[in-house]
C-alpha cells in the first residue's frame, strides 16, 4: 500500500516545520484541508512514500524467486548428467 508524508510548514513568528505519515493520499488530502483552514498561510503537501514492511516483503519475495531459480537450475544440470552430486 502506498503511504503518505504531509509536510506543514507554517511561517510567522518562527519556523514551524512537521512531517507526519498518513495511510493513505486521501487522508492525506483530507487532512491537509484541516490544517489549512487553522491557517490559510500554512504550506501544506502531500508527499507519496512507500511503506517499509512492503519494501522488505518484496525484497525478500525477490530473493526467495531467485533462490528457486538457481535450485531449479541446479536440478537441471544434474539430471541432464552434466554433474556429480556430493554429499
């Protein structure tokens, strides 16, 4: 699932600067409408990021696909007889 950053940043008598992650664009935008109506100066954007444990579950689903691959291989080089098998 595709995850959200907002990013506020509200100029006035300092610097305010505040990231907070959001399910979802939607939310995000939901949101955004929020703050921006608390303070019409704020800037306010909706950054889209990808979630860390579905980058780590693809990574790994990658890794596995490759593992099966080279197994496969394996077998096929054994059973056309072009190599020995050692224990």
């Amino acid at each position: 699932m595709l995850k959200a950053l907002m990013i506020i940043t509200i100029l006035g008598g300092e610097v305010v600067h505040h990231e907070v992650e959001v399910p979802s664009m939607e939310i995000c935008l939901e949101a955004r409408e929020g703050v921006l109506l608390q303070d019409p100066a704020a800037k306010v954007i909706c950054v889209p990021t990808e979630n860390k444990e579905d980058k780590m579950e693809h990574f790994f689903g990658l890794f596995l696909e490759m593992v099966e691959r080279i197994k496969l291989m394996e077998e096929e080089f054994y059973i056309n007889g072009e190599g020995e098998y050692y224990d």
